[in-house]
C-alpha cells in the first residue's frame, strides 16, 4: 500500500489564496454538518423512508442532508446553483405519512440550524434542479448529490450515496463537488461509517472525511473534529503493481456492477484477494489512500445504464488529486460537461 506523508497540514498552508480557502472550509463544513444530521437519524432509527418513482429508497436522511449543504453553501455563495439528487415533491402532501416523514426532516435539520423553518428546507431541498453542463460553476450534492453554479462555477452533491447501505446500517457518503466549465476542480467526501483505514474496523475508529483541490492534492481527515481543530493528512493511491497483493472494490448492488464479469477479469489478472463490497464513494476514499487499488464498476449484459454526475464527482478528483486516473471502460475520462449524467462514458473503472 502506499505510504501517506506523515506531515499534516491546514487549508491556509494547501491553499494560498483565501477565495480558494473559503469554497473549500465551507464545503468541509457542509459535509460535516450533514453527516452529524446523518448519523442522529441513523443512531436513533429514524430511518423512515420512502420511494421514488425509480422505486430507489429516500430517507429522512437523504433529504436533511441535501437541505443542510444547499443551506450552508447558499447561504455564503448564492449565486452558484446546485445540481441535486432530490427535490421536496415527496414532502409537500398533506397525508398523514407525508406530515410525519416532513416532521422527522425538519427535525433533523434543526440538530444543526435550529432556526430552519419548514418551508425554508423545503425551498433549500428544491434549490438542487439546476442541469448541470459545460459552463459556469456549479455545485453537485450527493445524496445523491446537489449542484451549484456561480459565475462559471457549478456544485455538485450527493445528500447520502449510498442510501441502501446507510439503511442496511454499512457504507454511505456525504459527497459534495464543484464543477467549473465541465471540469471537477473541488471534491469533499464525509464517510461517517468508514475506518481509518480497512484492516481497523473498531466503532471508535469510524468517522473519515477526505478532500481534493485541483492542482493541491488529496487528504484525509476526521469528521469527529470541530473546525477549530481540523487536521488533514496528504494521502496518495497505492503503487503496488504485485497481483497477489492487489485488492479490487466493487459496489454491493449487482445491479449497480456485473459481478460475475468482474470476477473474471481479476482471475485474469492473477488477482487472488476477495473483493471488497462496499456501496457509495466510500470507495473513491479507499482507493484515494491506497487501501485498495483497483475499482471496476462493470455494465451489465443488454443494460445501458447513464451514470449520474453526483455519483462520481467528488469522488473522482479525490483519486486523480491522489495520483490515480479514473476512466470509463474504454480508457475514456469521465465527462461532467454533458448535464446530470456521463451519458458519453459506460462503465467506470479506477486501474492500479
């Protein structure tokens, strides 16, 4: 695995110029307040979900989440719009499982901005419908995740990646990305159910955030730490090239990845280690710090499948800040400029 500097750094000394400094500390307070949001709801069994017109799962969770990064970003940077996963249609009926699910997202929210009213979360869950493409900057938010765009900026988040696994109480995300002219150029990730690293898995060692800048590197650093205190730690992807060391991630969903397909190719590679299952971009995180090297995200046979945009973009720059290179499975790089999903690009793979 690869070695990560021992030196730790802060946002004054990774990056030089304050507007930078700005996007950056208020993109890592976001996560981190929607995670505090996340782990309450997940803690306390709040879990109360609904479903989509996709039939994919949103819980109280999804939706605090998205409202309290657009809240944290709008609120510093309004005029940067936001691409989101979700929007506040499932919250505005008048039955008694609507009032009750719209009950349990406003108290979440209120954990970490007691004054947020209803209508204002809903208004901030809606904020997340810009289209994304190749102008301007924009915010992506996963939960999947949300989108801003200001000036020529555009942010992306994803409210909670991973939200069967936050229900199945395993891995899930908080990702948040921001995208200028097409290009992924900030990326923050909340891993609040992650070790520090894979082979330390105790209760009191979960908790990992991890950050990129482009042109500044990748880190890592720890949720459980207030702003005041935040330390983060330069990390880089793997160099292993041995096969019998070599560990590959794969998603948990077999509909999100062919399975079988990629059993294959890693028999092929001589690679012996079990694959290491995880939902979200948990997985960018693993590999951005080298403890996995190889990720493969396979179409499955007779399916055309367009990947979201929130899906991938924070995780993304993580790894290639990181020293890694992500690609579609024709050695293509991904394209965030074409709208809310890499409809030119099939498949994803990180190679080691």
């Amino acid at each position: 695995m690869a070695l990560s500097a021992p030196k730790v750094v802060t946002l004054a000394s990774m990056l030089g110029r304050q507007s930078d400094q700005l996007l950056l500390s208020n993109a890592i307070e976001a996560v981190r307040k929607a995670a505090i949001v996340c782990e309450h709801v997940r803690r306390n069994d709040l879990v109360q979900s609904t479903s989509k017109d996709d039939k994919s799962p949103v819980t109280v969770a999804d939706f605090a989440a998205q409202a309290v990064v657009t809240q944290q970003m709008a609120s510093i940077f309004p005029e940067i719009p936001l691409v989101g996963e979700e929007d506040a249609g499932l919250l505005r009926g008048n039955d008694v499982p609507t009032n009750s699910l719209r009950d349990q997202v406003r108290s979440a929210v209120q954990i970490v901005n007691a004054t947020a009213s209803e209508e204002e979360i809903l208004q901030a869950i809606d904020r997340g419908a810009h289209k994304g493409g190749s102008a301007g900057r924009f915010w992506v938010c996963f939960h999947n995740i949300c989108f801003y765009v200001y000036s020529n900026y555009c942010q992306t988040l994803d409210p909670i990646d991973g939200t069967k696994g936050f229900l199945r109480n395993d891995q899930y995300a908080i990702a948040l990305a921001l995208i200028e002219d097409g290009n992924v150029i900030l990326g923050v990730l909340g891993c609040p159910n992650l070790p520090s690293t894979l082979d330390k898995a105790g209760d009191d060692d979960r908790g990992c955030g991890f950050l990129a800048f482009k042109g500044h590197g990748a880190y890592q650093f720890s949720l459980a730490a207030s702003p005041e205190e935040q330390e983060f730690l330069p990390i880089r992807v793997s160099s292993t090239k041995d096969a019998e060391a070599t560990r590959f991630v794969e998603s948990v969903e077999s509909g999100h990845t062919a399975h079988d397909l990629s059993a294959r190719i890693a028999e092929k590679l001589q690679i012996t280690r079990s694959s290491v299952r995880m939902d979200s971009q948990a997985k960018y995180g693993v590999l951005s710090r080298g403890d996995a090297e190889l990720y493969l995200r396979l179409p499955r046979q007779g399916k055309r499948y367009e990947e979201k945009i929130w899906d991938h973009a924070a995780g993304v720059i993580l790894v290639e800040e990181a020293g890694g290179k992500v690609t579609d499975i024709y050695g293509k790089p991904l394209d965030f400029s074409l709208g809310r999903t890499l409809v030119s690009n099939t498949g994803i793979t990180v190679p080691y």
